[in-house]
RNA sequence: GAGCGCGUAGCUCAGCCGGUAGAGCAAUUGACUUUUAAUCAAUAGGUCCUGGGUUCGAGUCCCAGCGCGCUCACCA
C-alpha cells in the first residue's frame, strides 16, 4: 500500500506530523525501535488528562507504523511515579485519619486505604491500568517502585552521581535563591523514618555511588544511590528516566513547556538524545480555567463515559490539541454527533482525506460502518445522538422501552439487538434526560377547572385501559378538553365542525403532568407509556405526589 | 513581563496545498399535525478584530497593532 505511505507523508494531520519528526529522527540515529512514554502521578486516580494523553500518543504511534509500514518495532510505556511522596492526603479516599502517619513516604509504601492492594500507590496503578485496558490500548505498564528498587535504574544513578555537578549547573540557575542552598537532585528514603527527604546533600560520592545528608534524627546517613534507596528530584527524574530507557518520543501539557530545556540537557549530560516531544494545551472548566486534580473541577472520564461512548471522548482529544478547549458536560452531544458525522463520510472519501478524519486515528486506521436506521420507505439514516436527546425528552421516561417504542414509530423494525451501537446511545440519551432534562423540570398543582378536567380525563380514558390506539386515545384527550376548555376564537374545529380546543388544555396537561412547557402529543405518548400508566400519572398529578416526588428527587441529588 | 493559543452569522464553531464564505442551534416561512414535540422543505443573516505586506487572487501566508484566554514560585 505504498500509496498510503506516500499520501501520508503528506498529511496535515497533527499524529502524522508528530510522526514524521521521529521518522527523521530514526533515520538520523540508525536506531532499530522506537519507544513512546506517558507518565502518570499516582497520587490520585486516573484523570481525564491521563485519557488524553495516552489516547493522542497512541495516535502519533499509529501514524508511525503507518509510516515506517511496522519496519520499526514500536513500544508505548506508560511509567507510574508510585515512588513519589505522599505530600497530602487526598480527600476522596476513606479512612483519610489512619493515611497522615505515612505522610512523605513513598506511594508504594502508604497502605491502601481502600484496603485492597499491597499499596495505596499499587491501588492507584491498578486503578489506571483498569482503566486503560477498558479502552483498550496497547500498553505496557511501568512502577517506578520496581525499577529503582530492582536495580534498573542503577546504573543512571552511578551516571549521576558521576555527573552530579554537571546536573546541578543545569539545575540551580532554574531555581529560586531560597531552594537553591537546599537544592539536591537526588531525594534520599530515609532508612529510618521511610520517608522521601527535600534535604541537601552533604556529600556526593561518585565513585562509590554514594550519598551523605542528614537524617531527620539529626544524624548523618550514608546510602548507596542505586538499589531505591535514593530516588531522583522531578525534573532531573524526567530526564535520567528518557536517558535510561531510550525513550523516543514524550508528550506533555503546557504548564510543562517552560521545563523542556531542563529535562533535555539533563537528558543529553547523561549521555541521551532528548525524545521527541509534543506540547499540548490544557482543558478549561465550564468557568475557562484550567481542569487540575487537585481543584477537581471540570469533568471525570466516568462522567463523559456516562453520557457518551469512549470514542466520542477520543475525538475530544484528537481535535485541535494545541488549543485550549472547554472540557464540559454541555460539549459532550457534539462531539458524539461529529463522530457519527466523520464515520458516516469516511468510506466515501479519497485517501487523503481518511488521513485527515478524525475516525482514522481514533480507531487506528480501521474505522468500523457507521450504523443506520431505515424508515418506513427504507431509508437509511444515522440516528443522531441530538436527535435521540430530544425524543428522550419527549418521551418524559428514563425507561429505554419507552424510547424504542418513539424509535420504532419511525423505523418499526428497529431492536437493541439489532442496533447495538444505537442501544448505547439510548442508555446514554436516558442518562443525560436522568441527569440534565429532569432536575430543570417544574410541575405545578392544578386550578380548581384543571383539577376537574384532569379527572374526567381520568374516568375517561379507564374505559381505554390496554389501548395501544394512539389516535383513539387523543380523540378522548380533545373530547375532554371540548368540555372544559373549548377554543371560542373559532380559529381551529373539530373535522366534523365543532369548536376545537383551547390551547390551555395541552399546556395544562404538560406542565402539571410533565413538569414540562411542551411536550409529546399526548395521545400517543399515553399509547406507549400505557392507558393505566396514564391514569395514574394523572392521579399523582391531582393529589400533589408528582410534585412531591420531583421535590424528592431534587433533594436527593444533593 | 515571557511563552502559547484564540478573534469568522444572534450563539457554538468548521473552513485542508491561497481560488466565489460553511454547518449545527436560534430566528422566520411553509408542509404534516384539530395542540405540542418530532420530522421534512425553504428563507434570512457575515467589514472573516484592525492596519499594512506578498500575490493575478488572502478568512487562509508574512509583519505590526488591538482585544480576550491560559501557562509560567514551590510541588508533580
């Protein structure tokens, strides 16, 4: 597929551009295999910048093999900081109290507060591998924890050791004037407390690969460098860990960008060529600031994936990822509605623009058929999820039944078994009714002329009890409304000529039943909820427990 | 202050290698509806932030300016 190849040399897409710097880069070195990293904090759970992150490296490693047509055997690292301090206790952890006595250690050696790991930092790791093996990706898992303390890391550590001025020269001019007399790239594990001591060194002993400081005690400590007994400063750990382990190519966010000179020259002093690197922007909240952990604000992947599929979430993070882009529930239908959009048109497209679809990369250069829906005169149509969003709200139920049977007035052969990809979205359509149209809506008590009319209605449709005759059913709804509330403006008649019904009669129907200005015609919205359903509705809605009900389900979402 | 990004229809945004300005929503009108919602069809709506430059031709490329946003101590 040599056409492919060529067409992708040329593509704008950012993976192939990204791509293209380590073509280069493989050509220039003579180098046999390429590896990718993402790292990972383990300080709380996975987060959606984790998501975006290894979802876009995986995408510019797609790009690659595509280039390189797999000559060039590819690896994506995904490397855990777990042997990092434990700074504060999170607070969305239980038993937070029993966590403060192993403040400082390292993440490997804080007992898991959930109580299920060797580690609340082994907990965190499997928290995040659970949730990139959800998604799928190809990966390999690395703890920090294992590679200092295996001896891994060892010989980069002697190297540094070795090398320490060199690393500090590059260091200190960075820092402040206070943290520079205190300032040591190396973090030794206290041997006696466990904890990750910020201390200066007294003594760096490069030929035995040793350290000297102070331990909290007020003694004087000397540890070997090598065997986990010391690990490294951030900025100097970026670097030593891309000399140590080839690492080819690395993307960070913006609030990274300013280090990037650091972490490459104290990558080159060790003797490395510095990655490749791809500088992304942030996520912004529904407030344009930035999307952070620790302030936990904006949105979780549970949340997206709530609402909408993985892959609508990862066309999210291939679309512009240099700009900064709010990361809120209200941009969720669009970007499940662009998808569809770009799987829909992929087949039809010339190659060129394949490489530049989103759907391409997504899914790895094999985007699966779009899935359709054919109406009555078998006419195939994508269902869109704006589109499901309003029947849901029309249908006024979180049962997905309820909305198959709407769906099956246009398309009467439709099933969740025969549309699966359909069967997700309707499960996320009733979620996003559950979360965002119900809590907005508002029901009143009826007057004293509604409250009659409603019972009538009532009475009359009993005797319609199991009709699943959505025109019969509205006939009883207006033959009702002609009695209470007749339309005297003469502007709409009865076919047989008698005056229509007033307007108030429908808007009385949906706000004291519905909670809702408009909504579905009734008749056959009685016809699919079912004529006794129905009658119960209008029960509640006369004796106040519908308004009671929703006061309830307010209530309990705080 | 430095770095990065953004400025296109009322709103949210597309706009590829420079070639007659696009979509969705909102609005208006119509079809179907004895109400509504949905669906379908149509209409209207723009000094592409400003000023220069390159070019036969600039929303697009270059320069300058204006406005807005984010990042930039320590820690990761």
């Amino acid at each position: 597929m040599p056409d492919l190849v060529s067409t992708a040399q040329q593509s704008t897409a950012w993976p192939f551009e990204e791509a293209r710097k380590l073509v280069a880069r493989i050509e220039r070195t003579g180098q046999k295999a390429v590896l990718f990293e993402t790292g990972y904090g383990p300080s709380g759970l996975p987060h959606i910048g984790t998501f975006g992150e290894v979802a876009r490296t995986t995408m510019v490693r797609n790009a690659f093999r595509i280039l390189t047509e797999d000559r060039i055997p590819t690896r994506l690292l995904c490397f855990s900081d777990d042997m990092d301090g434990m700074r504060k206790v999170p607070d969305n952890v239980p038993n937070r109290d029993a966590l403060t006595e192993f403040l400082h250690r390292p993440l490997s050696s804080v007992p898991d507060p959930f109580g299920e790991f060797e580690s609340f930092g082994h907990h965190n790791n499997a928290m995040l591998r659970r949730f990139l093996d959800t998604f799928g990706f190809d990966y390999e898992f690395a703890s920090a924890t294992d590679y200092y303390t295996s001896g891994r890391f060892d010989p980069i550590l002697r190297l540094i050791a070795e090398r320490y001025q060199a690393v500090m020269d590059i260091m200190l001019p960075t820092l402040g004037e206070e943290r520079r007399s205190t300032y040591s790239c190396f973090l030794p594990i206290s041997p006696k407390s466990g904890r990750v001591l910020y201390v200066p060194m007294k003594q760096v002993d490069g030929a035995n690969g040793t350290v000297t400081f102070e331990d909290e005690d007020g003694v004087d400590v000397t540890v070997p460098v090598t065997g986990g007994h010391v690990k490294l400063q951030w900025k100097p750990d970026f670097g030593a860990r891309w000399a140590a382990l080839g690492v080819d190519f690395e993307m960070y966010g913006k609030d990274h960008q300013p280090n990037t000179v650091v972490y490459d020259s104290i990558c080159r002093v060790l003797g490395a060529e510095a990655p490749e690197h791809f500088v992304y922007e942030l996520f912004l909240d529904d407030k344009g600031q930035k999307i952070s952990k620790s302030k936990g604000n904006g949105i979780t992947i549970d949340d997206w994936l709530k609402y909408a599929s993985p892959e609508s979430l990862a066309l999210f993070m291939f679309s512009k990822p240099r700009e900064a882009k709010k990361l809120y529930f209200d941009v969720i239908p669009r970007q499940v509605d662009d998808y569809l959009t770009f799987l829909e048109k992929f087949p039809g497209q010339p190659i060129k623009e394949q490489l530049g679809n989103p759907v391409f990369h997504i899914h790895g250069g094999r985007p699966p058929a779009v899935e359709t829906i054919s109406d009555a005169s078998n006419h195939a149509t994508t269902v869109s999820f704006a589109m499901l969003l309003n029947l849901v709200a029309v249908a006024n139920s979180e049962d997905p039944q309820v909305l198959w049977g709407f769906l099956r007035r246009y398309s009467p052969t439709v099933s969740a078994e025969n549309h699966l990809g359909l069967a997700r979205m309707v499960g996320y359509a009733v979620a996003y009714f559950r979360d965002f149209v119900r809590p907005s809506k508002v029901y009143r008590e009826p007057t004293e002329a509604e409250r009659s009319a409603l019972g009538d209605l009532a009475t009359a449709l009993t005797e319609h009890v199991g009709s699943t005759d959505g025109n019969a059913l509205q006939a009883v709804i207006y033959e009702v409304g002609r009695a209470h509330f007749p339309d005297l403006s003469g502007k709409s008649k009865s076919p047989d000529g008698r005056p229509g019904v007033s307007q108030s009669w429908f808007s009385t129907i949906y706000q004291v039943l519905l909670g809702a200005d408009r909504g579905p015609r009734f008749g056959s919205f009685a016809a699919l909820y079912g004529v006794s359903e129905t009658c119960e509705l209008i029960r509640k809605g006369l004796d106040g427990s519908l308004m009671a009900d929703h006061q309830h389900f307010l209530a309990s979402r705080n």
